[in-house]
C-alpha cells in the first residue's frame, strides 16, 4: 500500500465533504490539479508553505484503494528539485480519504506531520 498526503484548511475540507467532492485548494485550482506529497515530500511541504497556518488537516489517501478512474487521473510529475510529485486530475471524493487527522503547530510553526507511513 502506498500513501499520499494533502494538507489542507479544515474549513476547506469540511466544504468538501458537505459537497461529495473536493476539486482543490486555490493553488490547485490554479495549476489545474490537485497536488499531494508522499511521506518524504509532506515535511517539506509543511515547511515551505504551511508555516504559521492554524487550523489544518493532514488527509491521507491510500492508492491502493483507489477506484481505476481516479488511479488513471493520477500522475507523477516533475516539481520541488526534479523530484516526482503525485498530482490528481479529477475531483477527490472525500471517501476515499482513509483519515484526515488534525494537526497542531510546533514550536518553529511549522505543522508538526507526526511520523508518516510511505
């Protein structure tokens, strides 16, 4: 099993959920999909653009689990120093997230992930 993780405003992801269907952050919105790290990425997603953020979700998202038409919208892409980044071009169903998880933020304001399975 592998995993993939979004962090996002809990305000954001409740929207979500009362809708069925998640179709991005506003940075998402703009690049046209729905960005996600894995286990490595998230630290260092956390850092450069969630320091300081109150409020969020870790979502956790097992690709195993996957229906086949949310599985082809899944692509590994160039990003953040060459390394491959998974970016979903469709709709998220909030079902298929297996957890979102609340997150607090240490003492240097970044959101603390906790330890994260691959």
């Amino acid at each position: 099993m592998s995993r993939l993780y979004k962090l996002i405003d809990r305000a954001l992801w409740r929207e979500a959920v009362a809708q069925g269907r998640f179709d991005g952050a506003g940075v998402d919105l703009a690049d046209g999909y729905i960005h996600f790290s894995t286990a490595a990425q998230a630290p260092e997603t956390a850092r450069r653009y969630f320091s300081g953020h109150k409020d969020l979700l870790l979502l956790t998202l097992e690709t195993d689990r996957l229906p086949p038409a949310v599985a082809q919208a899944l692509r590994w892409e160039p990003a953040r120093g060459g390394d491959l980044f998974p970016h979903l071009y469709a709709p998220l169903d909030p079902t298929l997230v297996s957890e979102a998880r609340a997150l607090h933020l240490g003492e240097d304001g970044v959101p603390d992930l906790g330890s994260l399975e691959p």
